[in-house]
C-alpha cells in the first residue's frame, strides 16, 4: 500500500516541465505535492496513454523523469517494475499513473 505523503508535502506546489522527444521545452505546471503525475498530465490537456484508465497495468503512460532531486518522485514498487518489464519498456522509465509527485520534476515521452 502506498504511503500518505506528509502535511509537509501536500502543501507544496510542485514544478513539472515537460519535454518533447527531442529535449524542447514544450510544457510547464504546477501542481501539488503528493498528487499523482498521470492525473495533472490529463488535466494539462497533454496526450498520454491510459488504455488502463491509469492503474498501471498497460505501460502506455511510460515517460522519462530526467531531471529530480533526490526524494521528488515516489520510488518505483516491484508492481511497476513489472509492469515495464512485461510492455517492454526501458527499466530506467516510470508510469506516470503510479508516480507520486513530491518535488520538481522534469519529464520527458517519446509521445510529445
């Protein structure tokens, strides 16, 4: 079961900025800390998979997490890593519909 994230957290506004497959810039927003990353990328109006309706099972939602400081994302479950490796993703991916969101973060999908 995933952990709450703490008061601490939750009242922090996160920076996510999105990049394009080929490292542009072509997105940035905020959201609050805690919240799950698939669910912003949706409201933003961004394209992402979501076959699965968002509960980690088809690896559509695979992006790239290249820029974090230590801690800004929730760490990888074996349910993920299984997930990715069943869909044939790359080890080194998330599934945004399984990532909690807790300090700035910088994205990037193959799908942008």
């Amino acid at each position: 079961m995933e952990k709450v994230p703490s008061k601490e957290i939750l009242a922090k506004l996160i920076t996510v900025t999105v990049l394009n497959r080929t490292g542009k810039k072509i997105d940035e927003f905020q959201m609050r800390g805690g919240s799950n990353l698939w669910v912003f990328i949706r409201k933003r109006g961004l394209p992402i998979g979501s076959a699965c309706s968002g509960v980690g099972v088809c690896g559509a939602c695979h992006l790239k997490v290249t820029e974090k400081y230590p801690s800004s994302i929730s760490e990888k479950n074996d349910f993920e890593k299984e997930t990715l490796t069943k869909n044939q993703k790359s080890p080194d991916e998330r599934l945004a519909c399984l990532c909690r969101v807790k300090g700035d973060i910088t994205i990037q999908a193959d799908y942008w």
